[in-house]
C-alpha cells in the first residue's frame, strides 16, 4: 500500500502489510509487516510523519529519523488515529475497539506523553480533531448499536483548563465516519454588498455517516453549543453500507460540498451553494469496485477513492458539475 498525504489524510482498512512512501522525504518505504493488521494511518499536517494504528494495540509513528516511536497504552486492537493541526499540531488522538481514546503530546522532539484519556461506548471507529480556530476537540464515532458521537473538548473557564465530553446518537447501528468542515466561511470568497458583511470564520458544522445509510449535517449553536442535525443527505443510487464522509476543502469556492461512498462503490457529491440553502446531489457514479475511504487533494480540485487492494481511482470536477475519471 502506497498513501500520498496529498489525497488521504487517513487510509482505515485491515491490512497485513502496507508501504509508506514520504513525499516530502527521499526516505524508502517503510514495511510495517511485522506490526500486525493496520487499521488506520494518517500523516501529519507536515507530510514528514505518519502515524499508524494496528492489531498489536501499538500507535507507530514513522519518520525519516529512525526507527518508529511505539506509543503503548491501548489495551486492545487500535482502529484510528488522527493528527491535530495548526497551533496543536504537536497532538495526536488514537481509538480503540474497547473504546478507549488516547490523546497525546510530543512534550519534546520524539518524546510522547498521554495528556487524556476517555472511554466512550463501543468501539473507536474513526477520531478528528477539529480545526483549530474553533479550539482543541476530538471528534469520535462510535460503532454501538446507538450510533453515538462523541465530542472531548478542552475548556478554559475561569482561567483554568478542563476536559469536557458531550456525545449524542447520531447514527442507528453505528457511526461508521466523520468529516469536520473547513473553518473558513465561503462567504468570504463571494462577491457583492454581501462579502463586506461575511464572516470570517464558518459556523462549526461536520458531516457524518453511519450504518443507518444516512450521511447527516451537523451544526454547532454558538450560543449554547449543543449540536443538532442540521441536514440529511440522499442520493438515487448510493445503495450499501456507507463506508466514508469527507468535506471538501474550501480555496476560494463559495459554496460548500461532501462526498459519501459506499461499500457497492457508489460515490456520491452534494453541493450546498450557501449557508442557509438546501443540499443538492451533485453526482452519483459507481467506480467499479468496493469503495473504501475517500480523499479530497489539498486544493479541492481531486478526488481520490480507495479501491482496497484494487488500487484507487481519481476524479476531478468537469465543466458543469460533472465528476470525471482522470486516474
């Protein structure tokens, strides 16, 4: 297995052995064969590190300086892993499928501290840490049969620092993906009496999916930050165990946009023109094979589909809004 940081930020499957190559370093691959099946792996905002989750209950992380740090805590299979970015980019979350959540901290180069930990109700399936300018949370979805998703958040009230928890059901059977939205408001790419009014920052929203074959819609209330749906996304067509949600990011398009797919490989993209307005299905195709996890290129303009042990497929947007088949 080949990741390019530039398409997937995270490659969740079981496999016996995988090959990183560094982009960003002339270091060779890296055989973690001996490390049991990974489950998850995900570069750093650096495309210099990543890290990688496994059967061994072991948290890798592989750099060009060395043999892997091995995080050991985790008293049962890891399923996820996930980098923070930005002013916590020294972070990084793990999820297990006891569901222990492990958050931790490169106190010095190479040298890794727990700072929390959590347990949350079945399994880890998937943690993301949330933008930074909306502060320092982990988003988790949990695979109980309620679906749970579950928000650690650290508060600084009064002057001093508290973890704090929220969850609510999200999902019936199970939360199988997550995806936060890009903090920047695409207001602020629109033009007009409006864009002098725009804000600057985006209202805190993420898109999920789950066993139920929901993708949903998420948003923060600022006033009292509770979480409520704000949106439900369908698509003719997109039949199957959903398997991936990913946000596009935004670079200078004003309008918001999600791709979902399918365990059938049926990939689907929604469009939603401005804040406020309805979701609209951009796009549904089939890719061909068993569509496991998706990535967006860093600008947005690609889209990548992990076809398993088949590979991947490219598609990028055509004229009009149509999804085509580069790579």
């Amino acid at each position: 297995l080949s990741v390019s940081h530039a398409f997937f930020p995270t490659v969740s499957q079981q496999y016996q052995s995988a090959h990183f190559h560094f982009a960003t370093s002339p270091m060779p691959s890296i055989d973690t064969q001996r490390c049991g099946q990974i489950f998850d792996a995900a570069y750093d905002s650096s495309g210099h590190r990543v890290a990688t989750a496994s059967s061994d209950r072991v948290v890798r992380i592989w750099s060009d300086q060395g043999p892997p740090i091995e995080l050991r805590a985790h008293r049962s299979t890891v399923f996820s892993v996930a980098w923070a970015s930005g002013r916590y980019s020294s972070l990084l979350a793990s999820g297990a499928e006891d569901g222990e959540v492990i958050i931790w901290s490169e106190v010095r180069p190479q040298e890794w501290q727990q700072v929390h930990q959590t347990n949350v109700t079945g399994a880890a399936n998937v943690v993301a840490f949330c933008p930074p300018e909306y502060g320092l949370t982990v988003a988790v979805a949990g695979a109980d049969d309620l679906g749970i998703l579950t928000l650690i958040s650290l508060s600084d009230a009064g002057g001093s620092q508290a973890w704090r928890v929220r969850s609510f059901p999200a999902h019936q059977g199970g939360v199988t993906s997550l995806a936060w939205a890009p903090s920047k408001s695409p207001a602020t790419m629109a033009t007009g009496p409006a864009v002098a009014r725009a804000l600057q920052l985006a209202p805190c929203r993420m898109a999920s999916c789950g066993m139920d074959g929901a993708v949903s819609i998420w948003i923060c209330e600022s006033s009292t930050g509770e979480w409520r749906k704000q949106h439900e996304l369908t698509a003719e067509g997109l039949s199957g165990v959903l398997r991936d949600v990913v946000w596009r990011p935004n670079l200078g398009l004003p309008c918001s946009q999600v791709a979902a797919c399918t365990e059938y490989g049926a990939v689907a993209v929604w469009v939603q023109d401005m804040d406020g307005q309805p979701w609209r299905v951009q796009g549904c195709w089939g890719v061909g094979g068993e569509a496991r996890r998706l990535g967006w290129s860093s600008t947005g303009l690609a889209l990548s589909v992990s076809l398993g042990d088949e590979g991947s497929a490219l598609f990028r947007e055509g004229p009009g809004g149509c999804w085509e088949h580069v790579a």
